[in-house]
C-alpha cells in the first residue's frame, strides 16, 4: 500500500487574483454583489429548473457562500461554483470541510474547459482560506481528475445514501486522519431538496 505513507495533499496552483483562460478567454473571479442574478441565470439554465439557484440565493442569504467564484466571457457570466460549510459526525471541533455545490456552466459554454477551471480555482480558494477538505456530490467520470475519490472509502457516509458518486479531497495532508461518519450539507439543501 506504499509503505503507509499518506497521500500529500493536491498540487494546487496558487491563485492569486482573476486568471484567464486562453482557450476559451475567460476569467474567473469572486462573485460581486452586481453577479447575483446573472448568477441565478446560470443556474437555471445549467440545470433547467430553479432548484439550484434558489439553493445558491439560500446559501448566500444565510452568509454559507464561502466561497463562491463566477467565469465571465467578454464580462458576461457564463458559469458559477459555490463552496458551504459541511458537518462531520466524529471530526474534532477545529475541522474546516466544505461542499461543492452547485457547479454550473451556461449550456451553450458546456465542454469548453469553463466547468474544469472553476473547480480547480474553486479548489485554491479553499485551500487558501484554509479548509481542510472538500466534499462533492456528483458525476463519478469527472470530479475524480481533480483528486476526489470515494468518500465510503475513508468511511465517510452522506444523508443522499450515495455511494460512488459522493467524493472527499483532501486539501491539507492527513486531513481525513481520525475522521468519519456522516457529512451534512448545510440546512439550506433539504429546504430546497437538493
């Protein structure tokens, strides 16, 4: 298994202020407080029906947006990711985890390589502000090429009964060490049903 040594935490590339992507000219920053609806757009477009944008408005409303990043092409906002605090049964009282949800791109954006930026500049930002970890529920094809793997395998559980598709990532070294039970999302999922 490696000698038992611990995996190191994600080679994370600093993020220091807007980046831009050449392929598809976009910058990625912290959302303003003038992004809000363009925002909400997003979201229910991207995922064709408002649950996830009202979740978005609940989680800022409730000052839960931890971090929360927009991609803007030509200073329009074409996609949005957002980070809550999460709960972990048996984890000591100075764990810092947080969720990724939602992660949206508008439709006409979609595999372009926007998603995939804003993840990973989504990922710095925690780790700057210094979580621990980051928690997602989602797709078992994509999330796994930033590092995710199967939180059932660090005896993590979630309150969805999902089992591939819910993944941790480490952002400090041994973070996961001596942790375990069931990850809560923020209240603000369940009012929505997400």
């Amino acid at each position: 298994d490696g000698g038992g040594c611990e995996a190191a935490p994600p080679r994370l590339k600093p993020g220091v202020g807007p980046t831009r992507s050449k392929r598809a000219m976009v910058e990625t920053r912290s959302e303003h407080p003038d992004d809000v609806a363009a925002i909400r757009n997003v979201n229910e477009r991207a995922f064709r029906s408002p649950g996830e944008a009202d979740l978005v408005d609940k989680l800022r409303a409730a000052n839960k947006a931890v971090v929360s990043l927009v991609a803007l092409r030509d200073d329009r906002v074409v996609g949005h990711i957002l980070f809550s605090p999460i709960t972990v049964t048996n984890a000591p009282g100075a764990f810092r985890g947080v969720g990724l949800a939602p992660m949206s791109v508008l439709p006409e954006f979609q595999n372009t390589g926007i998603g995939s930026r804003l993840v990973r500049e989504g990922l710095v930002a925690c780790q700057q502000a210094g979580y621990d970890v980051v928690v997602v529920l989602g797709h078992i094809n994509y999330y796994p090429r930033f590092g995710f793997a199967r939180a059932k395998d660090y005896g993590l559980d979630n309150e969805y009964e999902a089992e591939d598709a819910f993944m941790v990532l480490e952002l400090k070294n041994g973070a996961l060490k001596g942790i375990g039970g069931l990850v809560k999302f923020a209240p603000e999922f369940q009012e929505v049903g997400c």
